[in-house]
C-alpha cells in the first residue's frame, strides 16, 4: 500500500545536494511552482493512478492499457522522480541591489 512512498526518501536525498549548496547564499527561500505544476503533479498523478481506480471503477476502463503495463518498478521510480522534482523545487532567489 504504500510502495510509492518507498522512493520517495532516494529521490528527496538525490535532491539535496543542490539544495543544500543554496542554503548559506543570499537571497529567500522560493518555490518553483511552474516547475512544481508541470513536473510533479503528473508524476505524483502517474504515480497514485492504481491506487485511484480502486477507488473509482470508472477509471479502470479508461486506464486499461496503461494498468495493464503498469508495474510497481515503474512506480517506484515514480516516487524517486517526484522526489527529486519537489526537493529542487525549492530555490533561493538572490536578493537584488536596490
């Protein structure tokens, strides 16, 4: 039940080195929402779509050729890919002289 959570943590520490060579520059914290929008949330959708059709059984028929190539590995991946995404969805802007 919870295997997409499993890559998760390998994609937030895959994540961190850029994050964390930001952390003593100048400049605030920031979140990239177009790249949070166009990046994870699909994955974060392809991610949880078995998990959705158990759900809704309506989806099953629309997702059949999907879920039927549909394997925990790719979930898995998944889970390290919208990881990574959201961990370097955060940014220092620097600040600007005035």
């Amino acid at each position: 039940v919870c295997y997409p959570a499993c890559g998760l943590p390998v994609g937030a520490l895959l994540g961190l080195e850029p994050l964390l060579s930001n952390r003593n520059a100048p400049g605030r914290w920031r979140f990239n929402w177009p790249k949070a929008i166009l990046l994870c949330l699909p994955t974060l959708v392809f991610m949880l779509l078995p998990y959705f059709t158990w759900r809704s059984p309506w989806l099953v028929f629309i997702w059949a050729n999907l879920l039927a190539t549909y394997s925990m590995d790719l979930i898995f991946v998944l889970g390290i890919l919208f990881g990574y995404f959201l961990t370097t969805s955060f940014y220092k802007q620097p600040k600007t002289a005035d």
